[in-house]
C-alpha cells in the first residue's frame, strides 16, 4: 500500500471514529462539570449502560443518530446553555417535533432567567428550592420505581423553576423543579435541579435522576388518534353521568 493511500485510510478510520462518537442513542451534553462533580454521568451510566451515551459540549452534531439528549448548563455554565438554545431554538424545536425527546437542566449560579423554547417556556433563576416532593404525576410516570422516597432536601435541590405550559412531575418549595411537554412527534422536559451531591437522601436522589432520565429517554408520545379517542371517552363519560343524574332527580 502506497503512503497516500496509508494516510487515507488513517483519515478514514479517524472520520468513522469521530462520527461514531456522535453516533450513540444517548447524548450527555455540558459545557463542563458542573460544581466539578460527575454525578450526572454517573447517572447516564446507570439509567442507559456504560458505552451506551456520548458526552460533549453543546453541538448540534452530538443530536445525529441520538433518540435522546441531555443538556445541563448548571453551576457556571447557565449563559453558555442560554446562547446554545437561543441559537439553535428551531433546530431543537425540529429535532423533538420530528420524534426526538430532549430533557434540558440548569442550576444557574450565573446570568439570569432565561427561555427554554418550546412554546416560551421559561427558566426562572433565583428561584431556589430546599426542598422538593416528588407529585402523584411523577409517581405515576415512573420517578420513584427502586421504591424511593418522594420527598427531598438539599442545600439546594434547585436553583431554578420552571414556568410555562407543561406538566410538573416534581414540585421544590419556589415552583416546579421538574417537568415534560409533548412536542410534536417527541417529548422535552424541563428542569431546574443541581447535582444529586446536593440532595438528601443521596442514593434515592441519583435514583431519582436516573429514573428521570428514563423517563424522558424512553416515554411514548401519545398519537393525536389517541388524544382524539381520549377526548370522546371524557365526553361518552359526561353524558352518561348527566343521564344518571337526570334519572335520579326524576
């Protein structure tokens, strides 16, 4: 083999390397460790499997191939999360429309409250929370399987709430720290936590996220024949009562 076609097949090798690197169903993205701890990948590991997610810095690229991504802009990181999303709302917008489920956190000690996207959802900075309690919707959705605990404090569990149209799944003392929106053909997801380091009980905390990510990664998005068939079950249900209740008061 000739050393042109050595050195292009190296540079083969390095581009299927780097693409596959972008390639996983699982995406972890960050501007650095937040408060230098790796407990959310800790918590990709024990939520998907080691080997089975990416980690990088904030790159539409990481989305190709990736059913779900994880984006966290905690600690110090909050302006570089917010220049993300502000450039690349409609990217975003599209992924999780065309069927890609998205969960974006941030625990800001920096900047200020900033939008989210989806319909003018909104990170409200300052907004700490001591506590949080896991609601009967999370409870329904899956956040305490591993029969943890519900209830949670730390020094704080947020540093941020969460407003907007959506459904909460985790109420903290200064407003929703945790919730998911259908959009389109996929789901996103909100949230306001910091790293489970600052959240007791420790262990159910890093359950917690794990479960949350889960949930976010794997959920089924109603189809709208669903939601239709939904509505007129609600509807066939009213009218029966009304009937019932007519028919007692005759």
């Amino acid at each position: 083999m000739s050393i042109k076609m050595k050195i292009s097949a190296i540079a083969l090798a390095i581009a299927s390397i780097s693409s596959s690197a972008f390639a996983a169903d699982y995406v972890y993205q960050t501007a650095g460790d937040p408060w230098g701890n790796t407990s959310n990948d800790s918590a990709m590991t024990g939520a998907f499997g080691a080997g089975n997610w990416s980690k990088s810095g904030y790159d539409v690229a990481g989305f190709a191939g990736a059913k779900f991504v994880f984006l966290d802009g905690s600690d110090a990181y909050a302006n570089n999360l917010s220049s993300f999303l502000s450039g690349n709302q409609s990217f975003l917008e599209t992924f999780v429309a065309d069927g890609g489920h998205l969960f974006i956190n941030a625990a800001p000690n920096v900047g200020s409250s900033f939008n989210l996207g989806f319909g003018g959802t909104t990170l409200n900075y300052q907004a700490y929370s001591g506590t949080a309690v896991v609601n009967a919707a999370g409870v329904a959705a899956g956040l305490t399987n591993g029969g943890i605990t519900t209830t949670y404090t730390g020094t704080y569990f947020s540093h941020a709430s969460i407003s907007g149209s959506f459904t909460s799944l985790i109420d903290g003392s200064a407003g929703s720290v945790f919730g998911y929106k259908s959009w389109g053909n996929g789901l996103v997801a909100f949230g306001g936590q910091t790293t489970t380091n600052y959240h007791s009980p420790n262990l159910d905390a890093q359950t917690l996220l794990q479960n949350e990510l889960r949930y976010v990664a794997t959920s089924a998005v109603p189809e709208p024949e669903s939601y239709a068939l939904m509505l007129a079950g609600l509807g066939l249900m009213g009218a029966i009562a009304r009937r019932r209740k007519a028919a007692a008061q005759a």
